[in-house]
C-alpha cells in the first residue's frame, strides 16, 4: 500500500472515530453529565476545553487563532515530513498519520465550537487525569509510536554501519 494510501486511511479513520465520538456525546450528553465505565478508576465525562493539553492556555484572548495556527503549521509539517520518508519507514507513515487526524480532530472542534470536546475520564478515587478524547489519545499514541520508530532507527543505522 503506498505511503499517501496509509495516510490517508488512517486519517479518514481516525477523524470519523473522533468527530463520531465527539458529537454523540455532545447530543447524548450534558455538560459535566459523568457515567461511570469503571467505578474507581474510568467514566464517560462531557466537558469543554478551551485550551491545549491540561487547559493550557484556557484563558488566553489569543489562544483561538494561536491553536488554529500552530496546528496548522504543524499539519503541513508532517506532510512534508512523510513526502521525505522511505517507503519502508512504514511505522512512522503510521505515526505521523494518527498526530494528523488527531491534531485535525481537534482543529475541527475548534473552529466549530472555539473549544474542543472531552469525555474520557481516568481517575483514581479522587485523583483525575485530565479528560482527553480520541484525538488526544491519536496524537499521544503517535508521539509514542515517533519515539519507538526513532529508536528503531537508529539501531537500523548503527547496525548496518557495523556491516560496512
């Protein structure tokens, strides 16, 4: 499957399991309406987050425009980057494509509704993480994924100098 297929189909997936997720809560839901998953430890949250990652940001006049921006620049970043790639560097095709569609996702809510859409709650007793979504969990899963294929990479270099 070429790379630009991957990508694509990755993104398609994961934009549809993001915004369908996203807007059956937002209709199902009320804000801060909590259902316990788990008890103890995972439920489904509705809120709002007007901020980045932990609400960074949340009460910036500028913070609207400054995310669409740097998401943007950010989308065009890996599209550049993944026109560079190898096509055997299929884990990190897969990479660049889950932090799209979840930096995507996300861009989407904000310019929709100038916040995004949260739900998924872990929490242990009293001890919250903050709500995410699926394109949170997209994006933190490919920076993982990233971090994994860098390693891999290098080995793969080391040991083919070692060949020479």
């Amino acid at each position: 499957m070429g790379r630009w297929v991957l990508f694509s189909s990755i993104v398609a997936v994961g934009l549809l399991a993001d915004q369908t997720t996203k807007l059956y809560v937002d209709r199902v839901m009320t804000l801060h309406q909590s259902i316990p998953v788990i008890d103890g430890l995972f439920s489904f949250t509705y809120l709002r987050n007007r901020g980045a990652a932990f609400s960074f940001l949340s009460e910036a006049s500028w913070r609207l425009p400054f995310f669409i921006v740097v998401t943007l620049i950010a989308a065009v970043v890996i599209l550049v980057a993944l026109n560079k790639m190898r096509d055997d560097q299929k884990l990190a095709q897969v990479s660049l494509a889950m932090i799209f569609s979840g930096a995507i996702g996300n861009l989407i809510d904000r310019v929709r509704l100038g916040e995004v859409i949260d739900f998924l709650d872990v929490y242990w007793r009293t001890h919250h993480w903050p709500a995410f979504n699926i394109a949170d969990s997209l994006i933190c899963v490919g920076v993982a994924l990233v971090a994994l294929d860098m390693v891999r990479e290098e080995r793969r270099q080391t040991l083919s100098v070692g060949k020479d």
